[in-house]
C-alpha cells in the first residue's frame, strides 16, 4: 500500500468548505476545549497536540504505508526543574519551482 495524503486520513472528521477547515477537538490526544478556545485557551498547548498527533499517526503506519516526502520525528527529555521537554524535527519535501509539497 502506499501513504494516503488525504487530510481526512490523519485528522478524524478533517472537513473544509472551500474558506474555513474544521477538525474536532477530540481528534488530538489530551486537547482540551480550555485549551482550544480561541480567546482564553493556549496556541502552544494546541501546536504541542497537532505535533504529537502527527508524529503518533506516522508512526503508527507500516513500513509501506509511510510517506517518503514528509516525516516528523520526536525528543522528549526531562529538564532539571522536573518538566518535560518535548523536541520535534518536521521534514517535507517542496517542490522547488511550486512551492508546494513534493509528489510521493
């Protein structure tokens, strides 16, 4: 098999309307609606989520399921005050006269 790129395949329920894309909060481990709100919640909670969302989908996926053109790659470590630090490595090939993610 080879990786399905659709939107809907990462993100449950993905939708568009041409304008505007939705993607329930529930499709992101451990996001909050407190976190999400658009006026009191927290952008970087909301990145963190997409992040590790995007990194357990592709490796969840078999060998031959993954994408050649894009991979996300993750560090977590402990910090000496106890939090933990979580590190990602996005990687996406563009095509260079398109601007546009690069053809599997």
């Amino acid at each position: 098999m080879a990786f399905d790129k659709k939107p809907n395949s990462m993100f449950a329920s993905w939708a568009e309307d041409g304008t505007d894309i939705t993607v329930p909060i529930a499709s992101f481990t451990d996001l909050t609606a407190a976190e999400a709100d658009g006026v009191t919640g927290d952008s970087r909670a909301v990145v963190l989520r997409i992040l590790d969302h995007a990194f357990n989908y592709l490796n969840d996926l078999a060998a031959a399921d993954k994408p050649t053109k894009m991979s996300v790659d993750r560090n977590r470590r402990e910090s000496p005050s106890g939090a933990i630090i979580h590190q990602y490595r996005v990687e996406v090939f563009t095509d260079v006269v398109e601007n546009a993610v690069a053809s599997e």
